[in-house]
C-alpha cells in the first residue's frame, strides 16, 4: 500500500469550463489542492444559453453559494419560433421549454464558477497535458508547455472530447457515437431584428438555420465527416456549401459567417464510457457521459463534481471506493439526462417534411407541450445525499 504525502491531496483537473471549476470549488471546500489546466489562453466568453432544470439543479447550485448570483444575470429563458420562408409562425414554444428553471450563457456560468472556485484553485490557462503516468506515489503529469508534475489524483472534466479521456481510456472512436447531425453557432456583428424575443429559425429536411438577436445557431443532417475541429476556414465553407439555398435570412446569417471570430462547430455525439474510473484518474461531466446538446450536460457536469468531490472527501485514503460510489450514484441519473441528446438533431431539423408536419403539430397543442416539460423535471431529479462540509484532505493509506 502506498500513502499519499502529509499534506493535502493534490488533484489535478483538466478543463475550465463548467464541470472542471464546480469540482475544483467542492474539492478546495473539502481541503484538497486542485489546480485546474485549460487549453484555452483565458475563460471563454459569450456562447450558447444553457439551462439548469428541477431541485436537483438548484439544490447543488444553492450549496455551492451561487444560486442567487446566477439568479440576478440569467437571461430570463429563450423562447423558440419556427418560421416559413416568409417569416410567418409555424410553431411556438414558451421561454421555459429550452430554459428550464434558470437559463444563463455559457460564459457568464464559466465565470461565476471560477471566481467561486479561485481561492483554493491554482489555474494554468493556454496549457494542456501530454501525457500520463501513473506511479507508486501518484499520477506524473507532462503538459505541452509548464514544467512536468506529480499530482495525487487526475480528473478529466474536458468535454465529449476530453484528451485525458483520451490518453488513459484510449482512442475516442472507442467512446463517441456521431448522431447523424452537426452544429455551428457564431456571433453576430450587430443585432438583427427579428421581430421576435428569442429565437427564430426556419427549416428545411435535415437542416435548421435560426438566430437570436446576437447569435445564430446552425443545425444540419450529415453522416460522420473528418472534419479538423481547429480549421475554421473549412468548418465555414461546409456551412456555406450545406446552407446556401436556403431562403428566409439564411444568406444574411451566412454573410456574417466568414469573418465570424468565435464559431463553434461539432457533430452532435454522444460519449459512452464503460467505466469512469482508471486507477488514479476520473473522468465528469461530458467526458464520461455526455451529449453534444439537449442532454442536460450542464446541470447533470454540476451534480456530478459536487458527489464526486464529497465521496472522495468521505475517504480521501482510497479513492478507488470514492471513484466506485460516485459512479454508482451519478451514472444511472448521467444516462437517463444524456438520451435527450439523440433526439435533439431529429427535433430541430427533422428530416423529412412529414416529420417536420409532425413536430409541428404534436408541439402546438398545449397537452403534449406540458407532458414534454414534465418529463424534463422527472429526468433531472436525483436523490443527493447530504455531504458535510469537511476539511484537511489528508491521505493516508491509498490503494495505488
């Protein structure tokens, strides 16, 4: 049996998005070292809205201490409207359909969680790591450019396409299923006037351009391509190519494309991960079970880094049994949330007409709109348990 140093346990987390700072906060309250590595030169800004849904949620983001500072900058939920070509309304769906019960950008959330986190969290920003080895005495870490170090424990929380997931699970051909469809989402240059709040989108079979004010938000049917997820250049002239004969404000949207600086471009996928444990590394969030959208993969990130930390706080001296109950607990919730990712590219970009009749019709009557809003509260509840609030996270004897 190996122990870890007299002092607290380091853990090393990989990812300044959402679930990596939510963990790296619950793991410095309990009294370990997180220190967080983010391949990012600095936090990202802006981005999509995402959403947190039901008690479960709430409870962890009201533990954490910042319910009600989401609560004040939430953009107060996005309503959806699909469109003909002559911008007339096919279909309605109220703020709280996509919303939820607390509805915030992406950046802002990024932020509230790092500033909650800084305290006890050493942050390396435009860094990444290279390689992994584990040892008797912890996990020896190599980064692209910081000097190499020896951390107790490593936790990927780096997305659907988590390179620590990568480098000690294996390739991620072997994880991430394509659904059938991508996404792009950019900013655009001055607020387009679309007569409506939220969004508005217009579709053809297979493909949904829509936009809100200040951002635009591309859905297209597409089997799995190679695409290069760092060149822009040619993510931008497969849009084009996919989008050009549309009509609506299509060729408007498009022309703010080229010069776009913040495009996000990706397969809607899904990551499956038999378990997420491997010896002294973890993975949260999406890198474990994930979906690219319409998963819950925010909140259920949330949920998942507050019993990940406490389990490992319940036995800081073996975190093969934390790694074992946090699984045990969060996997089933993380699956049922997930599934709502495969129906997401059908649902906005069906792929005929007859399916798009039937979105439609089944959406506008109000029975079938509430029965589909209940369901999303029943999927995201899960029974926490009740964690103290521990400190002075000092391992003794580890299993290695």
């Amino acid at each position: 049996m190996s122990r870890y140093p007299q002092h607290p346990a380091t853990v090393l987390i990989s990812g300044a998005s959402i679930a990596g700072p939510a963990l790296a906060y619950w793991l410095g309250r309990h009294g370990f070292r997180p220190t967080v590595v983010e391949i990012a030169p600095a936090l990202r800004e802006g981005g999509q809205a995402v959403d947190f849904r039901g008690n479960t949620h709430l409870t962890v983001l009201e533990r954490m201490g910042v319910l009600n500072r989401l609560r004040r900058i939430q953009t107060g939920g996005s309503p959806m409207t699909f469109v003909d070509q002559d911008d007339n309304e096919l279909l309605h769906l109220p703020a709280e359909f996509a919303g939820g019960d607390l509805e915030v950008l992406r950046g802002d959330l990024s932020h509230v969680l790092y500033e909650a986190s800084r305290p006890t969290t050493e942050y390396v920003f435009g860094d990444s790591v290279t390689a992994l080895t584990e040892t008797a005495g912890g996990v020896h870490v190599t980064f692209r450019h910081s000097p190499p170090r020896t951390f107790d424990l490593v936790i990927g929380a780096d997305g659907l396409h988590s390179h620590v997931r990568r480098l000690a699970f294996g390739p991620e051909e072997e994880y991430v299923t394509h659904l059938g469809y991508y996404a792009a989402s950019w900013s655009l240059p001055a607020r387009l006037d679309l007569r409506r709040p939220g969004s508005t989108g217009y579709n053809a079979p297979g493909r949904l351009a829509s936009a809100t004010a200040d951002r635009a938000f591309f859905v297209f049917a597409s089997p799995a391509a190679p695409y290069d997820r760092h060149d822009h250049r040619a993510q931008k002239e497969h849009i084009t190519r996919a989008f050009s004969s549309l009509p609506w404000k299509t060729r408007e949207l498009l022309a703010t494309l080229h010069e776009a600086p913040d495009l996000y471009f990706d397969s809607i996928s899904r990551a499956d991960v038999d378990t997420w444990s491997a010896g002294r590394v973890a993975l949260v969030g999406d890198a474990a079970c994930g979906a690219t959208i319409g998963g819950m993969g925010t909140g259920t990130g949330i949920v998942a880094a507050y019993v990940l930390a406490s389990e490992l706080a319940r036995t800081p001296e073996d975190h093969r049994a934390a790694f074992a109950r946090y699984e045990s607990l969060v996997r089933p919730y993380a699956e049922v949330c997930q599934r709502g990712g495969d129906r997401t590219g059908p649902f906005l970009a069906p792929a005929t007409r007859l399916g798009l009749r039937v979105r439609n019709t089944l959406l506008g009557r109000p029975r079938c709109l509430a029965w589909m809003l209940k369901q999303g509260q029943k999927v995201s509840t899960l029974a926490l348990p009740e964690y103290g609030a521990r400190t002075g996270a000092r391992a003794s004897a580890h299993t290695p």
